[in-house]
C-alpha cells in the first residue's frame, strides 16, 4: 500500500517520471553496491551473532534470558527508559524545532549549531560534567539551597531519573533536527489557505501542520528510541550502578563471565525488539503521512 | 603510522641500537625486531606508569618502541585469541580475569629462560602471569568531615550511628563480599572460600546508605573530591594521587584487599620473543622502583625497595605493617564463582 502511494506521488514529478520508465530489475541494480558492503559488514556478523546465540542447537540461551525474571526486569526497564526518553525528547524538540523553522535565518543558524554543539565533545566528558553539574554540592543544588527553595539536596543522579535526563540530553539533538527538516519542508500556503477559509490556528495546527510533520516525529522518535536502548556509558555512570540497561548486561556477559551464546541471545532479542517498535513507529506515523 | 618516521627520539634509538650492536651480535637467532611493540594496560594513569616505567627499559634495551592501548578487556582478548589474529604483543589482565585466561588457554607461558623469577617470592610466580605490582582497595574517607573519631574498618564503614555520611562502593560483587564478611567479624584469615549468602545480608544493612556504587577509578575519587559522599571504598593509587594534588582524604589500611596486577602474552602474539623480553623488563627493580613511585604500587622483585622512594613507605601497600591488616584477594576462587556471583549481584541490586 505504502508503495503504490510513493509511485503515484513520484509519478506526479518529471524526475518521477523518469525513473518509474525504468524496469524495476534496472533499479535494484542501483541496489547492488549498498548491498554488497551491508551484506559483508553488517548482515554476516548478524547471522553469525545469531549462529553463535543457538550455539549446537539449543535455545538454552534464550529459555535462560526470557525465564529469568532477573533479565526480564532488564528488558523491561530498558524498554521503560527508552520510551520515556523519547517521549520526554520530543515534548522538548517539537516547540524548539518549531521556533528555529519560523524564526530568521540568523537566528535559525545559530539555533541549528547550538543544538549540534553537543556532538563535539566527547560523551563521556559531557557524562561527568552532568555528575558535577546534578551532585549533591552540584551547582544546581548549591542554587536552590542558597535561594532557600529546598532544605536538602535533590537527588538528581544516581537513579532512573538521571539516567532519563543524561539520556534526553545526548539524544534531543537526534529529534530536532528531523522534526526540523520536515517542518521546514511545510508549504505556508497551505496554512494560509486554511486561515482564509476560516479555520482557527488549533485546526490548522491539528488538520495541516501536525499530520504535515508526523514523518519528522517518527524518524526523530525512532532515532531517539533505538539509540536509548543500546546507551552503555549514561546508564554505566549517571545510574550510581544501579540502574541495569541491556547494554550493561551484554557487557557483563561478553567481558567478565564470557558467556557469548548468552550475550548474543540477549543481543538478537534487542534487535528484534528494535525492529518491532521501529515497524510500529512506521506504520503510526506514515499511514498518516500519506 | 607516525611511528615510521624518523623523529629524533627515533633517531636517538636507533643511535641506542647501533651502539648496543655488539650485545645483539652474540644472540644470533634473535627473530626480527617488529617496527613497535604493542602493550595494552588500563588506561589513565597506569598507562602512562607502564610506559615510563617499563616501556623506557625495554625500548634502551632492544630499540622497539613502545605503543600503550587501553582498556584491558577478558571478552577481546579471547575474541583476538580464537580468531587469530592477535594484535596485543603483552597485555595487563588483573585478577580473575587472569585466572580465567589461563583457564581457556589464552595466554602463551612465560619462558623463564627470558624472564628472570629467580627473585620473586614462590607464591608471586606463576608459569602464565607476572605480578608486575601490587594495588590496594582500601577504605577512604573525608579527613575533614571525621575529625575526631577516624573510621578504621570496615564494621565502621557499616556503622552509620558512630560514622555517619553517605558512602559509596564499588560496582561489582569483588571486594564488596570480603569487606561485608569483616564488618561482620569473620577474621582475614578465614575469609576464602566466602560465605556468599551471609555476605549478602551483611550487604543488605548498608545498602540504604550507598549513595552510588562506583563504576570506575575516577568516579569514585570524584565523589569524595565532589563531598558526593564521605567514605568510600578505593584504590590506595587514586586517593594517594588526590591527596597530593590538596584534597583532605585519608585511607585506613585495616582489611584492605591486596590485589596482583597481572601482565601477559596472549596465545599466538606475532613477536614473541620480544613480547617475553617486555615482561622480562617489568621484572627490573630500578622500573619497578619507577612505577611504584608514580602509583605507589610496588612490584615483587623484593631488590626494587631499594629503589623506592622512602618518603612513600607508609603509603605503599606492601610495607610488612600494612600487609599485617591487609588480605590477598583469592583470585582463583573468584575465577570459579564468578558467573554466579555476577548474576546474584545484578539480582540483588535491582533487588
């Protein structure tokens, strides 16, 4: 369905045109080259990583991860930590990807390199500086306590809630840029056209804009969920250890216990997970899209 | 590579070489010189420690220069060994990770030949692993914030009546187990094998106190530098390094765990040969004297207190006062429990 939408929209552009005369055998040939080198760096390792989780033929590994609760209270709190990152990034994105695709040009420039100023340092330097920035005799503490807003310091690290905020931090920038794009690519007329016909600006908002930009939200909110769910360094550091992720145990099994049939089983389950939620994201928001 | 050209240390090397000709004249098998050795350490500090101290001598004795990689991993090293292609020449693979190693034969076995352990007492030898020093996890705290009463072991650390304060320790079921079962009063002397269920509950009681289990050297150094918290356990290196640079931190060695750091050849390392003449350098006194001196972490060639700083004595884990209260931790029996003790303590920690 979703195929038959995309020929018919390209088919409407002389470029479009173009490209549906070709046979289709011709262009996956296109295909070739990308495949090539995903088949040999990426879909090798998988299979092996996959051969590797049912290591002489038994699904040990995967009764062991999902009969465990101890695993599945990981899998679990992974997944809570993702979805809740993700949703709390794109609360944040979405007015301030907005602002930077109507406000002016130099102000758009600045805006765009303030959020990618982030990518510049290393991840865990930024890490640490959110332990001393969030710590009891942190800054921010110091500042309520001075002010008299609180007696005690919060705790702000150390637990779910800084690994969320850690989390949001590294990732918002993964959300703002594709909501950006897609609201950039938003025809004004469209909304203009409505305001002339009546509508007030929470319909043009909920009928045009929103639905308009609901690609951006998906590919952002997929980025974001799938980069939440595999963080090693946050969790490791902002979680006080107490807060187990996936990753964390992965690790565990890979480099101290050397149980790798059980690392891969735990592996391929994520990756599965992955591509659920991704296909769910999808099929939400790109049904709406077209 | 920046390490083919010729720079002027390279030069000065080579210069070495040329006039050490007469030394390499005599041993005529001697197997080419690789252009660089590879020596793969925990990272930080201990790196840079590694490379003044050993990997000065070795570079003056055969002219290979020294490259460090970090961090020391068990999963890579078996991932290196069994697909064979080994990139470290010599590798760090402290505690049980060693013993596992040895354990699924992935280490090549020191040739005594090369590397001289005449010196070292019997119980440091071993035919797979150097002890190339020794490290201590002992108690921190804020000398500040315990002026009068100092906590000094560890059924003070669990006292939060007489020391109170939030309190941290480290990340893992190592150490924690053994500090648990003192602060319950099980003598050093009858620790191993631990008693893991007792262990647990001891652990229970402080629980609630443990602002944060530390994950790494410098975290839990900054937490104490940060007031984060006020005791905590650490590595006598990081806090004696914090001390200098003026933080108010003082270390109690009563129950301190003694830990062997271990260096290594993986199995079908590519030079061999200079890879047992790197450890046979990590066996110099005068290099030992070195590193203990950045790290206070001293190596076994019991001729290396010669050379040892004496003003650091009392800061060194080793000194026959500090050993008296400290323990050795077991290794070997941490090898054989490790993959059920690991799942408890994730279990216990989510708990």
């Amino acid at each position: 369905m979703t195929s038959t939408a995309f020929t018919s929209a390209a088919a409407e552009r002389p470029f479009g045109r173009m490209m549906a005369s070709a046979t289709p055998g011709r262009s996956l040939l296109l295909l070739l080259p990308a495949f090539l080198v995903l088949g040999v760096i990426l879909f090798m390792p998988l299979l092996d990583l996959a051969a590797l989780s049912i290591d002489g033929g038994s699904f040990g590994p995967y009764v062991k991860a999902l009969g465990d609760p101890l695993y599945v209270r990981v899998i679990g709190q992974t997944f809570q930590i993702a979805l809740i990152s993700t949703g709390i990034c794109l609360i944040l994105a979405y007015p301030l990807a907005y602002f930077m695709a109507t406000t002016s040009p130099r102000l758009r420039i600045l805006c765009l390199l303030l959020v990618a100023l982030p990518f510049w340092t290393s991840v865990l330097v930024r890490t640490y500086a959110w332990m001393v920035l969030l710590g009891r005799n942190g800054i921010i503490n110091r500042l309520l306590i001075d002010n008299g807003f609180i007696a005690e310091p919060l705790p702000l690290i150390y637990n779910k809630a800084g690994v969320i905020l850690g989390t949001v931090y590294y990732l918002l920038p993964f959300m703002v840029l594709p909501i950006f794009a897609a609201m950039m690519r938003v025809d004004r007329q469209l909304l203009l056209a409505a305001e002339g016909l009546g509508a007030s600006a929470v319909r043009r908002f909920f009928s045009i804009f929103l639905p308009l930009t609901l690609g951006g939200i998906g590919a952002g909110a997929a980025l974001v969920f799938i980069l939440a769910l595999s963080a090693f360094i946050t969790p490791a550091l902002l979680g006080g250890g107490r807060v187990i992720m996936i990753t964390n145990l992965i690790y565990t099994q890979v480099s101290q216990v050397l149980d790798w049939p059980f690392a891969a089983a735990l592996s391929v389950l994520i990756l599965v997970a992955t591509i659920v939620a991704y296909s769910c994201i999808g099929l939400l928001t790109r049904r709406r899209w077209n | 590579m920046p390490n083919k050209k010729m720079d002027r240390r390279g030069f000065l090397v080579s210069a070495a070489a040329v006039l050490a000709a007469p030394a390499v004249l005599r041993a005529q098998q001697v197997p080419a010189k690789p252009d660089r050795l590879i020596v793969n350490a925990s990272g930080g500090d201990m790196g840079n420690a590694v490379l003044d101290a050993y990997g000065q001598v070795f570079t003056e004795r055969t002219g290979i220069p020294v490259e460090m990689t970090s961090p020391h991993d068990l999963g890579k090293l078996r991932a290196m060994v069994e697909s064979g292609n080994v990139e470290w020449d010599v590798t760090e693979i402290s505690g049980d990770d060693g013993r596992i190693a040895v354990e699924r034969g992935l280490l090549e076995p020191i040739d005594e030949s090369i590397v001289d352990l005449s010196a070292y007492p019997a119980e440091a030898r071993d035919p797979y692993l150097l002890t190339t020093s020794v490290y201590s996890t002992v108690l921190a705290y804020r000398s500040d914030v315990f002026t009068d009463a100092k906590p000094r072991t560890w059924a003070d650390f669990w006292d939060v009546e007489a020391f109170p304060g939030r309190r941290s320790l480290g990340g893992g079921p190592e150490d924690n187990l053994e500090f648990a079962l003192l602060a319950d009063g099980v003598q050093l002397a009858e620790l191993y094998p631990l008693d893991v269920d007792r262990a647990f509950r001891k652990l229970d009681e402080i629980r609630p106190h443990i602002t944060a289990w530390w994950d790494s050297g410098a975290q839990h150094v900054q937490m104490l530098v940060d007031q984060e918290v006020v005791l905590s356990s650490a590595w006598n290196g990081r806090i004696f390094n914090a001390v200098g640079k003026g933080h108010p931190l003082e270390i109690s060695w009563d129950g301190s765990s003694l830990h062997r750091a271990y260096f290594a050849i993986p199995r079908g390392a590519p030079n061999l040969h200079w890879s047992q003449q790197f450890l046979a350098a990590m066996t110099d006194p005068q290099a030992q004297a070195t590193f203990a001196n950045q790290l206070v972490s001293p190596g076994l060639n019991p001729r290396a207190a010669e050379y040892v700083d004496p003003t650091l004595a009392p800061y060194l884990p080793t000194t026959p006062e500090n050993m008296q209260v400290s323990f050795w931790q077991d290794d070997l029996w941490w090898s054989q429990h490790m993959a059920e003790i690991k799942n408890r303590w994730q279990r216990w920690i989510l708990g």
